[in-house]
C-alpha cells in the first residue's frame, strides 16, 4: 500500500478548494484580509460580546455541547487541526505532520513543546500523545460527538510525540473532522474525579478550564464576563499579540450597542447576531466599521418530527414552506443581503446545489399561501389548526423577531402557532436535542459545523443532530457514498443527490439567511471574521490594537 505523507495544512481531496477561491475572494473585496506582519503590536486587552453562558466546560459529556461551550474553549484549548482564517479545509493546530499509511490507518505527529496552562494541577507540563488518546477515549465511550468518527477502532500513542488512529473501515472525512471545534484536547488531571464519568473525569467546573490554547481563563462570574489572560508559553512563539480578552455577557441588543459605543467592548461578532439596523446604529460612533462576510452555515429553519405529527405528513411540510414569503423577509429584514434559503448544505460550500439548478423541487421555495392551505386541508390540517412553536431567548431579539413572524406567516394559512420561548439551557439540554412532542415545530438557529459531513451525517439515525428523528434509506445511502466513493466526483455527485432528494421530501424548511455582520473599532487590528466553526476567539491570537 502506497503511502501518503501530508504537511499539516490541507485534507487530502477534501480541502475544499473551491470554497475557498470564493471567500478569500469575498475578503479581499470587503478588505478583510490582515494587515502586514510589520505592523504587529504587543499589548493590551479585546473586549467582546457574547449571549449566553458556556453550558459547563466539558465538550465530552454524554450531553450535546453548546456553542458557547465551543466558543469559551476556544481561548483555552487547543485540537489537532483547526479551520484557517480562509475558511478552506484545515490544517495542523496540535498536529506538525501526517501521513495514511493505508486506508484504514492515520498517523499524525505532534508539535514538540506544547505546554498546558500553568495552573495546578497540570503546572504547565508538556502535552504528548498521551493526552490525545485519552481525550479520544474517552469521547469515544461517552459523548455525542463520537457521531464524527464512526469508523474509529483505536487510537494509540505510538511515542509522546505521534498518535496512530485505526479505523474499521475507509472514511473519507476523517482528518476534516478532527478539526471540528468540539475535539478540545484535555488534561486528565485537570478534571474533576467522577467516578460515573467516562475516564473517571469530569469538566464541566470552570477550575477544570486548563489548556494549550493562546489564552488562560483568569476568571469566570456567571451572567457577568469570563476573563482570559496571555498564555507566556503557548508554543506558537511570539503569540497572541493581545494581553488578554474580556468576554461580556450581554442578552440585550441595546446593551450591547451601548457597550460598544461607549469602548466598553470593541468588538461585536456573529456570535451576537448583530442586525442591520443595530450595526447602522453602532456605525454612528467614530472610528467604527461595519464588515458583511459570508460565514460558512446553513439558514434558520423549521422543524417538526417525521415519527409524529404533523411533520410525517409530507403534504405539511411542503405547505410550511409555501407558506414562507421568503423574498419579502429578505427585503424586510436584511437589507445587507440575504439568500433566499440555505440548506441543507451551507450555500458557500463546493457542493451546494443553488435554486436553479434544483429542477422541479425548486418549486417548494415559491411563495403560494393558496396552495398551502389546499395541502394543509388535504392532509388534515384545516383552518384553525393548532400547533406549538418552540424557540428559545438564548439567541437574541433578532431571532425572536423573526419567531414571530413565523407565528404570523402561518397563521395566513390558518395554523394557530402558541410561541413557547424557553430558557438557554432548558432549549438545548430537550428541545434542541429533538425532545419536543408531536403537533409542534421548533425554530432552529443557523449552524455553524464544519466539514460538509457534519450537516450529511446529522440526518442518520443516532445522531445527535438528528433533530427531526428521520431514516429516510435514500438518505442514509448517499450519505455512505458521500463518504466512501471512490474519488472526489463520486462524492460531489453523492452529496448534489442528497440535496435533491432532501428539498424534494421537505424535511427542513429553511429560512432566508442574512449576510452576517461583523463591528468593530477600526484600530482593533489582524482581525478576520470566523468563517467556518465555532471557534471565533482561536483568531484572535493574531489580532493587535493601535
């Protein structure tokens, strides 16, 4: 078997390029590309903005992870690969070098001198491949997020400084998702002893917050701020720029605004969800710039269930869409720029399918309450029928706004929708997770994954994102060709079937997506807006102040 040796930047054919030709295109355009290494400071402290509070500390809980989980760790720690600035498929983080001995079989060799934070219990010791495996143990016995390798047999350390993986069987997406920005690499010492926990640890206290990422987590008051500080020995030497970062914790869109024009906060980024009308608001102070960029997830959505009802009817699902006046929220609501929809694959990605090469199936996307309201009434659902619409207020008033007007939008085709607003933590522990009872839908925010795998995988059975608890055997096969085929046309042309079967069955009715916005002072510096993932705060290693 021939070998394949890989420098730690790029994924085999799964890198993406065509992706990333068109957003380093689109950040060249917008002037989003850093400023040369020659005006690079040391210095002072990035204060920002997010929604929520982490939801504990430990990525590899038996529980789903929150976005603010992934977004808090991303100061602390550190994974194998990551997602460049550009946005095109990864590169090494932990990993210096990597090689496929065989089809089944990985090798990656990690960074020499990679040190923890110095905090006890770890005290700065080095990470080695110890650390790996144990990490990927122990995700491995308990987590969610095991739904990423479905094929991994073992990992073993083969010295301190290379890891070994050993898969089942091929699986094609298996360096692009060890990026994924929930495969934090941990401790063992610094979790707390659980005797219930998968290897005998657990991290959800913020003591247990000790890494190899760019920053240490100084303090934590929850529904207040997290502090983080510069880690002295992060092992890309000479980094990160700053002293540290201050993350607020603000749910109020006005307070928010009123933090950044007062310089409390010099950043407000997608994590806040900014709309248009708030950024034009904020563009009034000096020295503010406003930065539209197209961030690699797929669009709000409406969900139901397909084993309950109404959502098993697919004469409903296909009404809902009908019922969405997807050109009027756009023009209404995004003034920046919107697409229509974009899903069930972000519409940056290669593989996306636009409307008009969808064929006969685009016609589910028009605007056609009459027709709606004939499907509803064949199915069962006359005038008057009653549903519950479930949300959550951890995402902000924007979303809330636009719950609303789903609310109003069908009740036009005579479905009665009692809003159910639930807390954060609340939504994503049940809701989120697909534990809703039937005659309800629920308003899904954007996701943010990575790899087109995550969005394909998250419609199997057993997967934890497997909100609408589908099988569909068309589905379930195209995703194994999509991971599987022989070459990259066998894959795209895998994925492009998948689309259209999925648009045509209705199973999401995605929502028109907002170009998203970035404001931020114009003497924060290096900055370059998340395009893939949830690791916002991993960029601003790189980011200085005038």
């Amino acid at each position: 078997m021939e070998q394949r040796s890989h420098a730690a930047r790029g994924a085999a054919r799964w890198d993406g390029a065509g992706l990333g030709r068109a957003l380093l295109c689109s950040l060249a355009m917008l002037g989003l590309m850093a400023a040369p290494a020659t005006a690079q400071k040391r210095g002072g402290i990035l204060s920002t903005i997010t929604l929520e509070d982490p939801v504990g500390f430990d990525q590899h809980s038996p529980k789903k992870v929150s976005s603010y989980t992934q977004r808090a760790l991303s100061f602390t720690h550190s994974r194998l690969f990551q997602y460049p600035r550009d946005g095109r498929g990864v590169e090494g983080d932990l990993v210096e070098s990597w090689s496929q001995p065989t089809p089944t079989t990985y090798v990656l060799k990690l960074h020499q001198g990679v040190r923890f934070h110095a905090k006890p219990p770890v005290n700065g010791r080095e990470l080695t491949a110890e650390d790996v495996k144990w990490t990927y143990d122990r995700m491995m016995k308990q987590s969610p997020e095991k739904r990423l390798f479905p094929t991994l047999k073992n990992t073993m350390a083969v010295d301190p400084y290379t890891v070994r993986f050993e898969l089942k069987a091929p699986f094609g997406p298996f360096i692009a998702n060890l990026a994924a920005t929930t495969m934090t690499i941990y401790a063992q010492e610094a979790g707390k002893p659980c005797d219930s926990c998968a290897g005998g640890r657990d991290f959800t206290s913020a003591e247990t917050v000790i890494g190899t990422g760019p920053f240490m987590l100084e303090s934590y008051r929850e529904g207040q701020m997290m502090i983080f500080k510069r880690h002295p020995d992060y092992f890309r030497k000479g980094l990160p720029y700053l002293d540290g970062a201050n993350v607020y914790i603000i749910k109020d869109a006005a307070a928010q605004i009123a933090a950044f024009r007062t310089n409390k906060v010099q950043l407000l980024e997608d994590v806040v969800r900014v709309d248009y009308n708030s950024a034009q608001e904020a563009k009034l102070e000096p020295g503010t710039v406003v930065q539209p960029f197209p961030f690699y997830n797929t669009g709000e959505n409406l969900i139901g269930r397909v084993d309950k009802k109404p959502w098993n009817d697919i004469r409903v699902r296909r009404a809902i869409s009908l019922a969405i006046d997807r050109d009027a929220w756009g023009r209404g609501l995004f003034p920046q720029g919107y697409t229509r929809y974009a899903g069930p694959i972000p519409e940056t990605s290669e593989f996306y399918v636009p409307e008009e090469k969808l064929g006969d199936v685009a016609k589910w996307y028009r605007y056609d309450p009459a027709e709606a309201k004939r499907l509803l009434a064949e199915a069962g659902y006359g005038s008057g029928t009653k549903i519950k619409l479930y949300a959550t207020v951890g995402y902000g008033p924007a979303y809330a706004t636009r719950t609303a007007l789903i609310k109003d939008l069908l009740s036009k085709v005579g479905i009665e929708a009692e809003i159910v607003a639930q807390e954060y933590p609340q939504w994503i522990k049940h809701t989120y997770a697909g534990n809703f009872p039937e005659m309800a839908l629920v308003h899904i925010p954007r996701w943010g994954l990575g790899d087109d795998d995550e969005w394909l995988g998250s419609y199997l059975p057993g997967n934890t994102r497997n909100q609408t608890h589908l099988n569909d055997a068309r589905i379930n096969e195209l995703v194994a060709r999509s991971r599987n085929g022989p070459s990259y046309e066998d894959r795209r042309r895998a994925i492009e079937e998948f689309q259209r079967h999925f648009h045509e069955q209705m199973y999401r009715v995605f929502l028109p997506k907002e170009m998203s916005l970035i404001v931020i002072k114009d003497n924060i510096k290096g900055y370059t807006p998340k395009i893939k993932g949830y690791d916002f705060p991993k960029h601003f290693e790189r980011v200085w102040i005038e």
